[in-house]
C-alpha cells in the first residue's frame, strides 16, 4: 500500500505562496521552498511536480481565499455597501493577508496581492499563471461592483455611473497602492491614498 501523505498540504502551499511574495517566482529556487515549508525536494516533486506545480496549486488556494474574504466583507445589505466600499479601501493599506497558519509580511511588499505579482512577473510568458491570475481579478472586480451596485440602490453614489467602471478604478488604486507600499511609503501615506479612492466616488447630484 501506498504511504498516506505526512504533511498538511494547505499549510505547504501557504508557506510556498509566502515564500512566492517575497522573493518573486525567479528568485524563489526550489531549495527555497523547501526551506519554507519543510518538505525535501524529491516530495516537493512527488507532490507538486516541481516549483511551477507549487506556484499554480498555491494561486489555486489563493483565489478561493479571495472568492471568500472579499466577497464576504463586501457583501450585506444596501444600506451599509458605502461605508464597506470605504473599510475594504482602508484595509487595504495593509496589503492582502497572508493565510492564518503562517508569519505575516516582513514587509509591505510581501503583502502584495500574490496573483497581481505573479501575473507581472511571469504572466505574459505563462498562460497558466495569467489565467489564474485574472481569474482572481475578477472575482475581486465582480465583488467591488455588486458593492456599488448595493450603493447606488440606497442612494450613496450616482446611478448612472458604471459599476464595472468604479470597481476597475478602485482596483487600480488598491494594487497602485501595493507599489507605493514596496517602495517604502507607510500607512499614513497609504491611508491618505484609500481616502482621496473613496472620496472619488461620484454622490448623487440633488437638483
């Protein structure tokens, strides 16, 4: 009989998308993530089929971590989609969360949005990589506008803007915000930048 599997692949998989957003596809070696996670290179084979296996099976996990948080936090009644426009906004100064069972970013670069970094890195070659990776953006983008769309059913932002319109700007900001970020600028700047995002949502004009 076969030897069952001795390590948690989820735990695995988070470990190699940490070790991913810190040091990039390229500069991760597979040394690298066996370090990270504590499996040697002949499971990480056996398991994942080498490191480009890891990265698409942690992008995997990845989109179904956004297809729950985000949706989860935009998500509720009318009446309460502005203020969640502007909380999802503010959080994310602080990047996209790592999962749970492993160290948080030692910086904010490492706090990037992983598909986002992935995508720019390797995505134009990878077709794989870019699929995953606007896969996230929209499930992400479809979030954003059903959001507005909640907003403008109670009267807090313009009926006649376009929702897809308002959620790829505030997106372009968030992961604007993720450059500015790595560069080095800190949460104060980065709050100033959610709230100008927020402020630019167009109210509805009273005659």
């Amino acid at each position: 009989m076969a030897r069952p599997r001795s390590f948690d692949r989820d735990h695995v998989l988070h470990a190699a998308e940490r070790q991913f957003r810190t040091s990039g596809y390229n500069g991760t070696s597979v040394d690298d993530i066996s370090a990270a996670t504590g499996l040697g290179r002949g499971s990480l084979y056996a398991a994942f089929d080498g490191k480009h296996g890891v990265l698409l099976q942690a992008m995997t996990g990845y989109f179904a971590r956004l297809a729950q948080g985000p949706r989860k936090m935009l998500a509720g009644p009318d009446e309460g989609a502005l203020e969640r426009l502007h909380q999802y906004l503010l959080r994310a100064v602080h990047g996209v969360p790592l999962a749970a069972d492993v160290p948080p970013a030692s910086d904010r670069a490492g706090a990037a949005c992983f598909a986002a970094k992935m995508a720019l890195e390797i995505g134009a070659s990878d077709p794989e990589v870019k699929r995953l990776a606007n896969d996230c953006f929209s499930v992400v983008r479809a979030a954003v506008a059903e959001c507005v769309q909640a907003a403008q059913r109670n009267g807090d932002i313009d009926p006649d803007a376009d929702p897809d319109d308002l959620a790829y700007l505030l997106l372009t900001i968030i992961r604007g915000s993720d450059v500015v970020g790595a560069y080095g600028h800190g949460p104060d700047r980065l709050t100033s930048i959610a709230e100008s995002a927020f402020a630019l949502l167009p109210r509805p004009r009273h005659t």
